[in-house]
C-alpha cells in the first residue's frame, strides 16, 4: 500500500465508507482532547486545520528508542 491509499484508506474509514457510520462515531467517541487543536482516538490522531492549514487524521503510535519506555499516552519516557 502507498501512503496515498493509505491517506485515501485512512479518509474513507473516517467517512464512513469502510466501517458503518456508527461504528466510526463509536470510534471517535473515544477521542482524547489535547488542547492543543488535536485529538487522539486510539491508533489514530486528528489535527485541526487551524495548526496545519488542513484538517489531517495520521496513524499515532509510539516507538520506544533505547534507554525508554512508551507511555500509556504514546510518548516516550525514561526508563
């Protein structure tokens, strides 16, 4: 898959096309509000258009490096 079908994938998913429209409302119900003008739903974080000039949805995760551990929320912490 190449990152433009996945961003299409990714699109299609949130709009209802890949999973019933109720499904992706129970999926966004579990959003997290940053404050920030982002939000993280489990597996994915949504950006708003006033921080990038567009709205963006993008797979989240964390990538531990050595001498870390991921945090519950994604971020690295010191080990």
């Amino acid at each position: 898959m190449t990152a433009g079908q996945l961003a299409d994938w990714t699109r299609a998913l949130f709009e209802g096309e890949v999973i019933d429209p109720e499904a992706v409302q129970t999926l966004t119900d579990t959003a997290f509000d940053n404050g920030d003008g982002s939000a993280e739903i489990p597996g994915w974080v949504s950006v708003g258009p006033d921080l990038l000039g567009t709205p963006v949805i993008t797979a989240s995760g964390a990538a531990a490096t050595p001498g870390t551990t991921p945090s519950p929320r994604g971020s690295p912490s010191r080990a």
